[in-house]
C-alpha cells in the first residue's frame, strides 16, 4: 500500500495513517524523493500523528528520508510525534536535531511557511 503525497503551493504533504512495515516505509521514501524532483517543492510535512511504535528500521528510513529530503533542497518538518516514538527514536541514536517539529498538522505547516519565508 502506498502513502499519498500531496502538493499543497510549493510544498509536499503526506499523512501516514496506518503502522509502517518495511517494504511500505522503502517505498515511501522512494515516492517523496521522486515527487521532491519531480514538484521542485521547496517544503515537506510529514504527519505521524497515527504511528504509537516505531522500530529501528522504520526510524533509520525516517531519518534517511529526512537527510536525503534535505539534500534535495526541501525543508522538512514532522508533526504529531507520539510519546512512545520520541523515546524510541531517541534511544536509537536517530538525531532530528536540525529537524522542525510541530504537535498537529496545521501548526507543522504554519513553521514550515515561516521558515521558507512566506
């Protein structure tokens, strides 16, 4: 099953409804970064408000997906990070530390336009 990635002016967005297996998380990061060449979007959301459990796996693609959005010129926030998913992502050294954060959907996309100066 694949996410779906909408564009929304220059920016992508992708609200990932349902847990995360391997094969869905591969494919995921190979759409965004296709749709990142193919928009030019200046700007990604990732919505995981519905992911309670991430395992290592699933956190190294999301931060792979972070890294590699970057170097593609896309400023990236993720919204709705659970409890149990901060911890984890934590305690396997995944580093969002250059990463912007925001607790809902629409405060994610409010930091994003801040910081593409719009």
């Amino acid at each position: 099953m694949r996410i779906p990635i909408l564009k929304l002016h220059n920016c992508l967005l992708v609200s990932i409804q349902w847990e995360l297996d391997d094969q869905t998380a591969l494919q995921f990061q190979e759409d965004l970064l296709h749709k990142i060449h193919e928009t030019s979007a200046n700007g990604v959301v990732i919505d995981i408000t519905s992911i309670d459990f991430i395992d290592s796996f699933i956190a190294k693609v999301l931060g792979d997906v972070i890294n590699m959005s970057k170097l593609m010129g896309a400023k990236v926030v993720i919204t709705g990070i659970q409890p149990a998913v901060a911890i984890t992502l934590i305690e396997l050294g995944i580093g969002l530390d250059d990463v912007l954060t925001a607790l809902d959907l629409e405060k994610g996309l409010e930091k994003l336009h801040q910081e593409l100066g719009e």
